[in-house]
C-alpha cells in the first residue's frame, strides 16, 4: 500500500512538471524589514494573475524564471506585516529586479495568519506562533533546524529550553527528557495525533529516526489546553511535516561525513547477509528439533575494515494545481550514517565479605568496542483538496524506517570471585562475549483528516488516524569464550562457553477516531467568546514473540574442554532444541482502549485572554501471555478514569510581550510492556514488568514571561512546579545470567520545580541565543540500610532516603554564537550545551544511585550560498569528544567515548 501511493504521486508529479516552461524572463528580488533592513526568510511572493508564486530564501532573496514581457500584479504577504502590492511592467530587454520592504504590522492580530503553508518554516512564524498560542509554547523552524549542526530531530531538541535527551547505550536511539521529567511523562506526536511506536519497551518512536529536512517546524508544548491528550506530565513533542504549498516548491540536499572514532581504529563487521531471518521453529514447527547445523555461522565470524563514508540525501516537491484546490507535497529523506563507540561497562554488587560495610564495589569490568550502521529512510506525502473556503480535506501518510546493524566486541574480566576464581591482580577467568545484530524498526501513520466552516460561528474538524509500527530483531548472535588467566600469570588457551541466539519481533497498532465542533461569537468590539467540544477513541494492541535457543560446546572424548580456533570449526550441542517459542514468558499480547471526551471555552476582552475547561479519559489495559506460565501471572487487566481541568491565562502587556499563567492536571500511563511481568532483554540492562505498577497523576503549575522584541529576537524568563502522586522510575532487583535486571515501580509523591530563561538577540551580524534552565526535584523512598558493628555483625532496617526524581537534571544550558552575512549569504552557527548530572537509575541500598555525569558538547555548523539556488553547508558535532560517564558513590559503571564527527554538503532550493 506503501509503495503504491508514493509511486501514484511521484506519477503525477512528472505530469505536474510540463507546465513550466518558455522561460524568457527572470525577476529577483530581496524582502526585508523597512525599519530594521533585516531579510525576511519565508515571505510569500506571488503574481494573482499567473497564479504563480516563491519563497524568499534565507536571505530574504528570490526569483521568477519564463516571464513574459506584460504587466503584473504582484502581491507579498508575510506573518505580522501588512501586505505589500504593486503593479509592475516587464519589458524584453530588461533584466527587472524589485526589492520589497516590507511594514510592520502593529494593530493586534487575533491569530497567526499563515498565507503559504510553508510559511512556517521561518524562524518569525515560530516567534509568532509562540506568542499567539493558548498554552506554553516553544517551536523549532525548519529555518533554525537547516542551520544548525543536527540532523534529526533528536539533536535539534537538546537546544530547546528545559529538554535533555535520553539515548540508548551503542545507539543513537534518543527520546525527549522534558523539564527532568523522562520520556514515559512526555507525549510524541506526528501532525498532532499520538504514534505507535516499534520500540518495544518505550511509547515513542526514537527521535534520531526522524530526518530534520522532513519537517515544517517542531512544537514543544509545555502546558496542555482541555483539547489536547491528557497524558502529558512534562509535555507534548509535535513533529508538523511538510505542508502543501501555494507554489512551486522543491529542496534538495546531498552530504557526505565522517566519523573520527574510525581514525584510531577499524569499524568491526560481520556477514549481513548470514543472518537467519526466522528461527528454527518458524523454519520448520515448532516440534522440530534443532540440531548444530541449523544454525548459521558467518554471522559470528567477525572481521574489521575502514569505515565507510556516512552519505546524506533529501528532496522535497510540491505546488498546488486545478485551479488551486489540489494541493501536494512529498519529501523523501535517506541517511546511511557509520558511527560508534569505545566502552567500558561495569556491574556494581554489595561488598558482602566481612568488615566491607555492604557497600557497591565493581565486580566484573568489561571493555566493549560498537560498531554501527544505521539506515534511516523517512517519506512524507501530503495531498490536500479545497472544495471552497469553507471545507477542506486533507491526506497524509509518513513512513519511517531504520535498520540498525551493529558488532559489538566484548572482554570481560571478574575482579571479585567469578568463574575460575580471581587470586590476585590480573589473574582470573576472562571472557570474551561478541556479539552480531540487525535490528528492523518501520513506523506508519495514515492521517485522514477534514475541517468545515458550517457558518459564521460553526467550524468543525474530525480526523482519522492509523498508525502501525514494528520491530524486528532476527537471531541476535552472541559468542562466548573464556581463558583463565593462573596466579603465576600463564594463561588458558581459550575455551568456547556458550552461543546465544536470539530472535525477537514485537509490533504496535493504534486505531484512532477523533472530531472536535467550535462556535465562535463576538461578544463586544474588542472580545470574543469560543466553545469548543470533542472527544477520541483510540485502541492500542502490542505483541511480542520471542524465540532463544542456546548452544553449548561438545566436550572432547574424555569429557574434558577442546580450545576454541573459531567459530567454523567448534563443535555444539543444542541446549534446548526447540527453542522457548513455546515456554517463553516474553511472549505476550497488550492491549489499551482509551475513550476520552472535553468541554473548553476561550475567552478573549481586549488585551485578557482565558482557555480553559475539563477532560475526561478512561483507560482500560491489560495483557495476555500465551501458554499459562505458572511463575507469573498469565493475565492482568486494569481500568480506570481522570478528570483532567485546565486553565490557561495570557494577558497582553504590550503588542510584543505577554504575561502567562497556567494550571492543567495531567497523568501518565504505563507503557504496555511495563505490566507484562517478563524480562524484555536490553543492551546493559534487562527489564522485567510489573502488572501492579500505578499510573501516575500530576497537578501543574506555570508562570511565563515572554517579550518578542524584533522577528528573530526573544526574552522568555518562567518557573514551574509539579506535584507528581505514583512517580513510575525503575528499580533495580538484582543480576540474573549476569545481566543486571530492573522492573518499573512506584516510589510514592514527587515535587518538581524550576525556572527557564531564554534569550535571542542580534548585534548586527553577530548574534546570542542561549537558553537556561534550572530543576529541581524530590522523592523520599524506603532503601536498605545496613550496619556492622564492633564484633562484625551487620543489621540491615529500612530508611527513607532524598533523592531527585529519575531522569532529572539539575542544570541545563544552551548558548549559540551565531554570524550572519545577508551581503555574502553566509551564516555560521558555534553552539554549546552543559547539562548537570542525572540520575539514571535506582539502587536498593540507601545512599547509593546511578547518575550520569556533567557533560559539554561543542558543535560548528555553517552555510554560504554559492551560486542562484545552491548553498554549501557543514556540520561538526562533539568537538570536545564528551564522553557519556555513569557512577555510583564513586565508581565508574560506564563510560562511553563516541568522537568527533564531520558533515558536508550541498543545498538546492527552487
């Protein structure tokens, strides 16, 4: 279905094309500011009677090519300004050129008025869009998104006031982290509407699948209105694709980057295309039985070579046709990125040995070099039909696909006990645990959506959604040998201990209704009144099939241990030859139904504006694991319903600032997997379910102060706090197969509050933006305390301890230096980020936690136009190699060093 709709658009786009031609004449121009002289990116120019219309580019500049000597109406419209016209004459030996300044326009506008759809990737419609919203907003333009060094949407996030990321240890996986609350309290949304996700153990898709060149802008609310899904504690992250524009429209970019990890070292690989895409038991019945020779062995041979060059791409066409109510847009974006990391892994055990005080000490250090490709392909295609001005209806589908194929290579070495026993420095077992993966992740979302003005005061709009997402991991292949190394410091040969294989596919499908109905009536000259009401339906199903086999080696003749050569020439047993497809406890079917409906009222009087109202959701959750595992419960469901009131306050201090005030309650749902209780396998971590586990309910609080001096400039300065009831944060139960093992749980009542500070000003053409914020938050838990007194016995009671909430940062900053040339269209961007140490994860033993350590990132972006419709641009990012740091007490139990990178490229725009 895919595939047959982008190729029906990209069939009619080449019909669309012959209509341009002839080209005899080329009008250029500039748009600026006819107070302040600055260019106007984004300003919509066009000529009514040719139907014929542009962009202005970065610089304020554009052009018109197959103009034919005559006379012209010509119109330029841009957000807060007053509309420009003019009638020119073009005569056929002349080169015409008109500039336009344009005018402020002071008199108060009611709302954003975006004349060209793509208007919204500037930078002033972002300002205006902040200023004029409901609620507590920030909004990235694609303008700032091009120029900055990012290139998904993940690392344009981390320069947005109060959000941090949360990444995935030897990925670039990466979820928001909104005022220190962590991904579950934060909602993900494409064009407005929730996503499946094929991340089986998180509610989001990653946001480095997301290319920066498929998106319009990125909205991040902070505070949630009656009319917006209520389970959003930190807030909401809107992803706007691309919309139809009022003209011709194409971009094209194509870049080429280089990791400087691979300059030290090679990139490790492993054949591909040897990895069994079905287990065993999908092969052949699951009453098969396996036998060494079912398995392949190429994939667990590995071999290095020079790291391939990272290659960039994107394009984006479209304009409006039939008399301009057919409107289209469809953008395909493709990066193929080689990175990687070198490691170090530690796992953290109590000190049980006498005299020793219970405290953590490292008892296994384990060296761990990644090497990953990671292929991302997102599409977007928006078709969109105007009937009249009064009814619209609109189609979009955006398809997101990642692969992931990573070697990860292992050495493992006990420094307490272990296996062979650890006698004195440098002596003891060593393992070497290497491992191969492909990891599939495919994410759609089918929108089909109307809006209809039944009258003056009657609009309403309604929306169709589905979404579907999946993951599959095929035979996740991990080698295990081991030496001893003796106390007189000879050495083992080594040994094969043990092969994992493992297959793994999960997928998630969201059905969604949803329709909203507005009446809107003046109430005097300068007030208006709008009442608003809605509701949705939405069912969710998850699945997860899991199949591992374990294999183990064939002892020699006389039972005794035969050196490990390779992997070719080993000799195996099957230790469970029909796999655990049939026993496996994460083998599961989710599900969720939420029905929600609200009543809002926006009241505007002069300068004073009000939104506010209630919503109610009902959530039903539960899940079924298949056959009946007796060492868990094998069913769970759970219901139950919020009432969720809000208010948003804004006053207008003057036509440029605003006064806000906010209070909205909110909740959090478990993800479905977190009420499943079986051990979802993770990279360092394993996770097991919890069916008892709460949602978490939240009442917030916000105060914001906000001043937009000039179209790219802005002051905002705001305090917020949260009281958070059945916080859900992961705890840790212990090490199971020497993977440590967390399960989700309630820790009791949280307090969270902070202050945000953003500022954005140019001095010419140097310019500031910066950012800085500030949490703070407290939990009291119940931990174990344990003493040892004079004779050397230890008593262990329980004690609260303070503590911040999981995943919260202290201090977060961003400052950008940035230069801005419009006489040579140049733009250079050096953008720094700090954040304070965070909390990662829960330790049971009072007075010790996991937190990731301060980091500084330093990144260098920057463009210059070379030609009419070409840009060169380039992108650096960690330039000062930070590391990723975890400790507890003061033990490192991670350290991840992933280099310096380089980007390069060209940008056409028509």
């Amino acid at each position: 279905m895919i595939h047959k709709f982008y190729l029906t658009i990209l069939i009619f786009l080449s019909f669309a094309s012959f209509s341009f031609a002839q080209q005899t004449l080329v009008l250029k121009g500039k748009i600026y500011d006819a107070k302040t002289k600055e260019p106007l990116a984004g300003a919509y120019i066009h000529f009514d009677d040719l139907q014929l219309g542009a962009l202005t580019d970065a610089f304020g500049d554009y052009s018109f090519k197959g103009l034919i000597p005559g006379k012209y109406k010509v119109k330029v419209k841009y957000v807060g300004y007053k509309e420009f016209e003019k009638e020119i004459e073009l005569s056929s030996n002349a080169s015409p050129i008109l500039n336009v300044a344009m005018e402020d326009n002071s008199k108060k506008l009611g709302g954003v008025t975006i004349y060209s759809k793509v208007d919204a990737e500037s930078d002033l419609s972002s300002r205006q869009g902040e200023k004029n919203a409901l609620n507590i907003k920030n909004i990235i333009s694609a303008q700032a998104m091009t120029r900055s060094p990012d290139i998904n949407a993940a690392n344009a996030l981390q320069r947005v006031s109060a959000l941090t990321l949360q990444r995935s240890t030897g990925s670039d996986a990466a979820y928001a982290i909104i005022r220190g609350l962590e991904p579950r309290y934060n909602n993900t949304l494409i064009n407005g509407v929730k996503v499946a996700s094929p991340d089986p153990v998180s509610r989001s898709i990653s946001l480095s699948i997301v290319p920066s060149d498929l998106l319009q802008r990125i909205e991040v609310s902070k505070s949630l209105t009656p009319d917006m899904e209520g389970d959003a504690i930190g807030g909401t992250v809107n992803l706007v694709f691309k919309d139809a524009p009022n003209y011709e429209y194409f971009k094209a970019s194509a870049s080429a980057g280089y990791n400087a990890l691979f300059i030290n070292r090679d990139y490790n690989t492993f054949n591909q295309g040897a990895v069994q895409r079905k287990s065993v038991s999908e092969q052949f019945g699951t009453d098969y039985k396996a036998s060494p020779g079912s398995f392949s062995r190429p994939n667990l041979s590995f071999g290095s070579k020079t790291a391939p060059i990272t290659s960039l791409a994107s394009f984006t066409y479209g304009r409006r046709v039939l008399n301009q109510k057919l409107g289209f847009i469809i953008s395909d974006s493709y990066q193929n990125q080689f990175y990687g990391s070198n490691s170090q892994f530690n796992i953290a055990q109590l000190d049980t040995r006498p005299g020793k005080g219970f405290q953590p000490i490292i008892s296994d250090i384990a060296n761990r070099t990644y090497s990953t490709q990671q292929l991302n392909n997102g599409l977007s295609a928006h078709l969109d039909y105007k009937f009249d001005d009064k009814n619209k209806v609109a189609l979009d589908n955006i398809f997101l696909y990642t692969q992931l194929n990573q070697t990860r290579l292992s050495i493992d070495t006990s420094i307490v006990g272990g296996n062979g026993g650890r006698l004195g420095p440098g002596t003891g077992a060593v393992f070497n645990d290497n491992r191969s993966s492909i990891n599939n992740q495919y994410a759609e979302n089918l929108k089909l959506s109307g809006e209809h003005l039944l009258s003056q005061h009657f609009k309403v709009d309604w929306a169709g959604v589905y979404s579907n997402a999946k993951q599959d991991a095929p035979d996740r292949a991990v080698i295990s040998t081991n030496h001893l190394v003796n106390p007189d410091f000879s050495s083992t040969p080594d040994f094969l201990y043990n092969v994992s294989r493992i297959w793994d596919r999960s997928r998630n499908r969201d059905v969604t209704a949803l329709g909203n109905v507005a009446y809107k009536t003046t109430l005097s000259t300068n007030s208006s009144l709008e009442l608003k009401a809605g509701g949705l339906y939405r069912h969710s199903t998850r699945y997860n099939i899991q199949n591992q086999y374990t294999l183990k080696p064939l002892a020699g003749n006389g039972g005794e241990k035969t050196p490990f050569k390779d992997i070719y020439s080993s000799d195996f047993v099957v230790y469970d030859v029909s796999g655990s497809l049939k026993s496996d406890k994460a083998n599961y079917t989710a599900y969720e139904d939420i029905s929600a409906g609200y009543g809002q009222f926006t009241l505007t009087a002069n300068k004073f504006s009000a939104t506010g109202g209630l919503r109610i959701e009902n959530t039903k959750q539960g899940y079924d694991t298949k056959p009946v595992v007796l060492d868990i419960r094998s069913n769970a469901q759970k219901k139950y319903t919020d009432l969720l009131p809000s208010l948003q306050l804004k006053y207008e201090l003057t036509p440029k600032s605003n006064l806000r005030a906010s209070y909205f309650k909110s909740i959090s749902r478990p993800a479905l997997y977190e009420l499943v209780p079986t051990v979802t396998f993770g990279d360092a971590t394993d996770v097991t379910g919890n069916p008892l586990v709460k949602h978490t309910e939240a009442d917030n609080l916000d105060l914001r102060f906000e001043f937009f001096p000039k179209q790219d400039e802005q002051f905002l300065i705001g305090g917020f706090y949260k009281n958070i009831v059945n916080p859900i944060e992961f705890g840790l139960n212990g090490l199971l197969g020497g993977q440590q093992q967390t399960s989700p749980q309630n820790f009791g009542t949280a307090k969270v509050y902070g202050v945000e500070l953003v500022y954005s000003r140019f001095f010419g053409k140097i310019g500031i933006s910066g950012n800085y914020t500030y949490t703070h938050s407290n939990i009291n838990t119940t931990k174990i305390f344990t003493s040892t007194d004079a004779a050397g016995a230890t008593t262990s009671v329980e004690r609260l301890q303070s503590r911040p909430l999981q995943g919260q940062t202290g201090n977060v900053a961003n400052l950008s230096l940035l230069y801005k040339n419009d006489k040579h269209k140049a733009f250079v961007q050096l953008a720094y980020s700090y954040t304070d140490k965070t909390l990662v994860s829960v330790y049971p033993n009072y007075g010790y936690d996991y937190y990731q350590q301060p980091q500084s990132f330093l990144s260098l972006s920057g463009e210059k136009k070379i030609y009419e419709h070409l840009t060169l641009a380039a992108k650096v990012n960690n330039i000062l190699n930070t590391p990723t740091t975890i400790k507890i007490g003061g033990l490192t139990q991670s350290k991840e060093i992933y280099n310096v990178s380089f980007n390069l490229g060209l940008r056409y725009s028509l």
